[in-house]
C-alpha cells in the first residue's frame, strides 16, 4: 500500500532499504546475472527476455551502469545506511535537499507510527481552512472536561483548575505544535472536520504515504488493548486502566500497532512533505511563515535532532513520542513503539533540507536514540559542505566558564 493515504495497509517489511537500490539488492542482481550466463553457456544458447535481449546483453548493461548521482548525494546514502544498520532498531530516515531536489533514505518507503508527528497535518488543514476564508484564527472555543484527551496535556491543569479554558484557534494550534498538547491539538482537530477531514487534505495536496489515525483516546486505547473511557483522561487513571491490561493481552495489541500503525507514514514521503511545505507549495506565504515560526519554536525533543545542531544552524522541528511497552522485569528497558523527530534543517548560507528520522520500535536507552540522531544531523552537515564543494568548518573549542559559573 505504498502511497497510500488511508488507514489500513499491508504489514510493513523489516528488510533496510535505501530510496535506490539498497547493497543487497545489488548484491543479489549481480548472483542472479552471474547464475544465468552460467546457465545461458551451459545450454549453449543466449537465453532471451520477452524483449528480445539475450542475458548476456543485460549483465553487460547491468555491469556498465553508472550511478550519475554526485558523490556527496552517494556518500551522505552510504552514511544513513552505516547508521541504520548500526541501530538495534526498526528505523528509517530519509534527507531532502530542498533546493537541489536531492533525496534519500533508508528504510524510506516503509511505514512507521508517527504518534505527534501527526500534530503537524492538523496544523496544515487547519492553515488550509485559514487560506480558504473557512477559519480565523482568532475564534475561539472552550475545553471543558469531555474535551480532555490523554498523555501529554498541559491546559488540563487549566481546566481542572477553573472548569474550563477559552482561547483562539490561534493559541491551540500554536500549544498544540510548541508543547505537543494532545489536548489543544484535539480542539483544533475537531474544528476542521475531524481525521476524515486531515485524510482529505492528504489527497487534494497529493501527500501519499502518510495516515491519520482515529484521534489520541481511541488510538492510545487501543494501543494499550483498552476501551476508552473520559476518565482516563484525568491523572494517572489511563496508566493505572493500563496495568490491570494481561501482559499477552498488551504486547498482541502493542505488536499489532508496530506492525501495521494506524497513523503510519513513510520517512520519504514526510521528507516530500516538508520540502513542499518550506518552498511554500502547500500554503500561503503567511501560513507557511506561521507555521515554520511554531516549530521553530517547538519545546519538545531538545536533544533529539535539535541537540545535533552545528553552531549557527537553526531548526524548525516536530516530535513523536510513543507508548512504551513496560510489561518487563524492573530494571528491563521495554520496546518503545515510535520514537520520531521530523525537521527542516536551515544552514548559516540559507540552504535548507528535510530530515526525518523516525525510530518504530527499539529497546535501546534514549542516549543511544539521541547520539544516532546527532549523527544524521552531522550527514546533513558533511553533505551540506561537499555540495557546497568547502571544507567545513572546524567547531570552536567549547569556553571554559567563568570563575563560580556552574559548568
């Protein structure tokens, strides 16, 4: 089902691939060429295709074709796959180089669960509906207690402190990009028509490859095999509901989600994505400013790909955070299904790339995620001076603080 935009799909694949042809593709063209000249010499005949070319003519056609890609673009693939085959992990990443139309992955086109990636699509519909005159921002609505979601929320404490909270389109959107509230993003969501208004705009704007589940309470409930109830939405409740979950019972229902995620996108088709949107192809110059402005300013994920930034680089990024399946020995690290950071990377002269990297699941401590990430941003990096044809430039050594500063 790749290129889809709908719901359901087929399991995605384990293999690692890369937007071209990844080494074990090459490797096993190469034995399938070498096995049937063999064969072809055997029987003393040139074996044909349906074309009408012998196989000997294609091994000879397969042998001389060149990769006509620059070397940086070589190189920086070569790199994202020594990363990826390195992290004990499901992962994929994909690189956009926005003004020279560059792109590649690793594991690109198969499908990871994005969890607040997703945020970002809601923003985009709900900036589409601005640019239609269907939506200002300054109109306002109210959360009260049924309106509150799950996990991540910080109006929460504003409602349960004063039994509701007001504010403009404006505000949730901007809450709902900057600190991830689940809650805030839900309002927004609800304004422009639902998931089945986000699945419309994937396909008026030609953006394949990428889900939108069923909403925050029935996916997380259903990721944790749970019904949802308005309850959980308070305190520890979900959390406490959770642990009375059978441990089979949990990790079918967490697997099941890995496997085939309801709100799955492939990095590539994020990558396109956020190329389309920085060369303004998806909204207004306004809403693209507006936009790029709230994630830039996002909170969330500091030493994710933010925290692998080169001085004098700057970030405008979103954050995906999923459950972690904790049904393990104190102690243990559990699997964590979707581990995400999708950015647009800005260099000191202007020049600006997609990247994604979006972890579906893994056991590994956050610092090992972290350290990975920092070294797709220093690919960015490498490939940004090579295309650029300049050597790059040397870190200034970090200052000593001043007497009685805290290190």
């Amino acid at each position: 089902m790749a290129g889809s935009s709908s719901i359901h799909g087929p399991a995605p694949a384990r293999r690692p691939t890369k937007n071209r042809r990844s080494r074990a593709a090459v490797k096993f063209s190469h034995r399938t060429i070498a096995f049937a000249c063999l064969l072809a010499a055997l029987t003393g005949c040139n074996v044909a295709d349906t074309s009408g070319r012998g196989v000997g003519d294609q091994a000879d056609a397969a042998a001389e074709e060149p990769d006509l890609r620059p070397a940086e673009e070589r190189a920086l693939e070569d790199r994202l796959y020594d990363i990826g085959s390195g992290f004990d992990g499901f992962l994929g990443m994909a690189v956009v180089d926005i003004a020279r139309e560059r792109e590649v992955s690793y594991n690109g086109s198969e499908w990871f669960p994005q969890q607040s990636v997703s945020k970002l699509w809601v923003a985009i519909a709900a900036l589409d509906e601005v640019d239609r005159g269907k939506l200002d921002l300054s109109e306002e609505a109210t959360v009260r207690y049924p309106d509150l979601t799950v996990f991540h929320q910080p109006i929460r404490k504003l409602v349960v402190a004063n039994g509701s909270f007001t504010a403009s389109y404006d505000e949730f959107l901007r809450r709902a990009l900057t600190e991830s509230d689940n809650t805030a993003n839900s309002m927004a969501l609800v304004r422009v028509g639902g998931p089945k208004a986000i699945r419309s705009m994937f396909e008026s704007k030609q953006l394949a490859g990428i889900r939108f589940g069923p909403g925050e309470r029935l996916m997380q409930s259903e990721i944790a095999a749970m019904e949802w109830d308005q309850s959980y939405s308070l305190g520890k409740t979900f959390f406490e509901a959770r642990k009375l979950v059978p441990d089979d019972k949990r990790k079918a229902a967490f697997d099941a989600y890995v496997t085939d995620p309801v709100d799955g996108a492939q990095p590539a088709s994020i990558a396109m994505a956020l190329a389309r949107l920085a060369r303004g192809e998806l909204l207004s110059g306004e809403s693209t400013t507006l936009l790029l402005g709230w994630l830039a300013d996002a909170k969330s994920g500091p030493n994710r790909l933010k925290g692998g930034l080169p001085e004098g680089w700057s970030i405008a990024h979103k954050t995906g955070t999923g459950q972690v399946l904790d049904t393990v020995p104190p102690g243990v690290i559990g699997e964590q299904a979707g581990y995400n950071d999708i950015a647009i990377l800005t260099a000191p002269d202007g020049s600006r790339y997609a990247v994604v990297v979006m972890i579906g699941r893994t056991k590994r401590p956050v610092p090992e995620r972290m350290e990975m990430m920092h070294a797709v941003v220093g690919a960015v990096e490498d490939y940004h001076y090579a295309a650029l044809g300049q050597p790059k430039p040397t870190p200034k050594p970090a200052q000593a603080p001043a007497p009685g500063e805290t290190p």
